[in-house]
C-alpha cells in the first residue's frame, strides 16, 4: 500500500504540472483520476487498519466495516471526477485548445509504466476482495494511460486538436465503467443486502440437508466486511437429535462451502418452532 501511494502520488503531481504546461485535457484527467486512485488506496489502507482492530466493548464488532464506506466513498469521489472531466471536454470540443502532443506521449507514458508497477504490488493478495479490486483498478488505470498515449500520437500526426477532449470523455466513460459495479456492490454491502457470490437458497437448502434437521428459517445473510460474510439463522431438529452435532456439522459446512466468516446459528425443538408459529 505504502509503495502504491508513493509511486501513484509522485505520478500525480508530474502529470498534473506536465498536462498544465501542455494544456492537455486528456493528462489532467487522466491525473485527477490517478489522484483519486491515490485517495481510494489511502481509504483502503486506513480503512484496512481500522478492520485489524480488536473488538471493544463500545464496538463489539470491531471496526471491519469500515472497509465497506471506505469502498462506497472511493467510487462516489471517481464517479463525481467523471463529471467534472466531462464537462470539461464538452467545453474542449466546442472550443478546441493547441495541445503539445508529444508531451502527452511521453508523460502518458510513464503512467502505463507507474500504473502496471503498481498493479502488479497488489497481484500477491488476490484472495482479499480488496487488494483485489486494487489490483483491477491500477491494471484498468494502465490502459486508460495507453489510451491517452495513442490520443497524443494521433495528434502529433494529425494536428486535430479535438482528439485531446474526445479521449478525456473515453477515459471518463472508461473510469463510470469499471467503477460503477463497486458503487452499487458498497451501497449493498452499506444496507446489509447479502453479499455477491452467496445464494441463500443454495445455504437453505444445504442446511436442511444435515443430519436431524427439518426446517430453516429467519436466514440472514449481511457483509461484516467487504471480505467477510456473517450469518445468523435457525434450524429446527428432532426431538432425540444431538443439537451440538448439528451445531458442529452447520458451522463447519458454513464455512468450508459457503465462506461465511461468523456464524450464529440457533437450534430449536419442534415445540419451540411450533409455539412461535
């Protein structure tokens, strides 16, 4: 993370300096969006240090939900740069500026480099929802910089000034793309829908499987994290049942099969079930 940050931030303020002295549109976003990549792992980072922290008796959770609203924040800050670089370009297009091309050849450049660098930090952590999704996000970065690399070659060869503009609003269209599957997963994870990949049907199914167990009801599933998965439900059983048994069988399948990180799971007779209905 820290290696990220560093290398990302002093990219950053380069292409921010270079697409000024250019005035190239296409650099300055493509450094606003990198300036966000900076905040997002610096969210990710902070928000990853807060879920190692031991339970408390004011917060008896922990803090691993923080790496949720860290997730949320990061895709509403680079869905609102989107907006702003495209405003941006639409005023480019109607009024096109001279752009030095060959600078923004040469700075973009050095961002696929920075940008493939970086991706490859994270490709270790694969396993981890979060590292993961850093690791999509600076290897997507490395191809929104190779596309500002052919946009500055098309026009040192061309002259046509209106590439410059009509590149940033690809780049914006590219970043809404690949960042608006992670704002709707964050607002789920957020209002405690399940989590993407679990199938409560398939967890219902698989606990009404064990041994002694003859209904399931109130399962509900709900992120703890952006990479754990909580559960709480109950399991009516027979009468001359070893409950613990059936405790034991459900969590171990709980975690083997489904993932699920913490599990509560309540054990009830058949007069308890009834009573309730």
């Amino acid at each position: 993370m820290a290696l990220g940050v560093a290398l990302n931030l002093a990219f950053v303020i380069v292409e921010t300096g270079c697409g000024l002295w250019a005035d190239s549109l296409a650099l300055l976003a493509d450094a606003g969006h990198n300036a966000g990549d900076v905040v997002g792992l610096l969210l990710a980072w902070g928000a990853s240090w807060l879920a190692r922290r031991a339970p408390s008796a004011r917060f008896t959770w922990g803090l691993r939900r923080a790496t949720i609203y860290a997730a949320l924040a990061n895709a509403t800050l680079l869905l609102a740069a989107c907006g702003a670089i495209a405003w941006e370009a639409v005023a480019r297009l109607r009024s096109p500026e001279p752009v030095a091309g060959t600078i923004v050849i040469v700075v973009a450049a050095i961002g696929v480099v920075i940008n493939t660098l970086t991706a490859l930090l994270f490709l270790r952590g694969h396993g981890d929802a979060n590292v993961r999704g850093a690791f999509l996000h600076m290897a997507a970065d490395a191809a929104v910089s190779a596309g500002v690399v052919a946009a500055g070659i098309a026009i040192a060869l061309t002259g046509r000034t209106w590439i410059d503009p009509a590149v940033s609003l690809v780049v914006a269209a590219a970043i809404v793309a690949a960042t608006w599957g992670l704002f709707r997963e964050s607002i789920d994870l957020a209002l405690d829908a399940v989590p993407r990949g679990i199938e409560t049907g398939r967890i219902t199914q698989a606990l009404a499987a064990l041994p002694g167990v003859i209904d399931v009801h109130e399962l509900h599933v709900w992120g703890a994290s952006t990479s754990e998965t909580s559960l709480t439900v109950h399991l009516t059983v027979e009468i001359d049942v070893d409950r613990d048994a059936v405790l034991r069988a459900a969590d171990e399948m709980l975690r083997r099969d489904h993932h699920v990180a913490h599990a509560v799971v309540q054990v009830e007779g058949l007069a308890a079930s009834c009573q309730r209905r």
